[in-house]
C-alpha cells in the first residue's frame, strides 16, 4: 500500500503545477460527464517495462462511466469492466525477452476509477486526474537464458484525462509512477515495473461544472 501511494504522489507530483485556480467558479461543486455510462478506452501501444526490458501491446478497455459525481477526491467516476489484450505474438518485445507467454491485465476486475482533481482555471477545465485502484496485471515471459519470469502487479494508476472544446477524448498514464512486483514462479521478476501508454475514448465525454 506504502509503494503504491508513494508512486501516486509522485507523479501527482509532476502534474500539481497545472492545479486549477478559483476564477469565481468555487460554488461548483459537480462535474457532469455526458454521455456516461458505456464506454471503450483503446491503446495501440500499452508498454510496460522493467530492468531494461519492454513489451508492447494493443489494449482495449470496457468502462462503464458516471454520469454525475462531486468534485471531491476519491469520488467513483466509474469502473474497468473488461481488458482486452492483444494476443502475445502480436505483441513487440525486446531483445532480452525470448517469448511472452501472457500479458494478462483482467485480474482483479472490476478497477474502480476515482477523481482526485481538475487541472486549469476555473471555470475552463483542462484536464482532470484520475486514478485507477488496484490495477492487477500478471507479466509471463522466458528470457534469453531461459529462465521463466512471472510478476504480479497491483498498483494503483495515476491517468491524466485531456479535455479540449469541453470534450475528454483521450487519455494517458502518468509518467514516473514505478511499481514492484510479486513472484508467482521460481526466479527474480525485475525490482520495479513502468507501465505507459495513451487511450482514445469512445465516445468522447463532454464534461461540465455543476
């Protein structure tokens, strides 16, 4: 729990910068996301890295969204119902990892997805953070000396969501949040993992203060 937080906070961290301003707008107290409910995140390039290694892979993400929540941190915006990952031999991997046995992203469904804040002045929004809790993804892959690696991870995810035209159409995982992992075979899974990558969302989400 300590180094899931720790890596939240720092790359809240990189982000804080960008924390909205007043603007005489401090009585709204909702965000409202139109059309809510069902929705797809999809990713061409998931890449998740470690010890110097990489696996790429297509991904897409089944969420069902809130129409309505406060603006107050930890507030549910929705939830992760399904992952979809794309097959291991369409995935790319680097020199250092012989086969990729499984990519698995869909343990411990459903994710909940939770506000933490608005980025911009108020009231025109630019961004707003996220976080995904518990996040499960199992890594299986034989390196080059074939030694058989599988890590478990469950971090919690800092997301950055872009809102352009009052519109969330797409958005990305934070940078500089590293998770550890948990073996579940013989062998050392690499000390830390970095999980990257850049979702479009469909549809796109208006987004407006209550």
């Amino acid at each position: 729990m300590r180094s899931r937080r720790r890596a939240l906070l720092g790359a809240f961290a990189a982000v804080a910068a960008l924390s909205t301003g007043t603007g005489g707008a401090a009585a709204l107290r909702s965000l409202a996301f139109s059309p809510g409910g069902a929705a797809r995140a999809i990713s061409s390039a998931l890449t998740i890295t470690g010890s110097g290694q990489s696996i790429i892979c297509s991904s897409t993400l089944s969420l069902e969204l809130e129409r309505s929540i406060p603006k107050t941190a930890g507030a549910l915006v929705g939830r992760v119902t399904r992952v979809e990952v794309g097959r291991p031999e369409t995935c790319t991997k680097t020199s250092g990892i012989r086969s990729l046995n499984g990519f698995r992203l869909e343990l411990t469904l459903p994710w909940h997805v939770r506000y933490q804040t608005i980025l911009g002045t108020l009231p025109r929004i630019t961004g707003v953070l996220l976080v995904i809790l518990r996040l499960g993804w199992l890594w299986d892959f034989t390196d080059v000396l074939g030694r058989n690696f599988r890590c478990l991870f469950e971090p919690d995810l800092g997301i950055l969501a872009a809102v352009e035209a009052e519109r969330v159409r797409s958005f990305r995982i934070l940078v500089g949040q590293t998770f550890r992992g948990r073996e579940l075979a013989p062998g050392r899974c690499p000390e830390t993992f970095e999980l990257s990558g850049e979702f479009r969302l469909e549809p796109a989400q208006e987004v407006r203060l209550l």
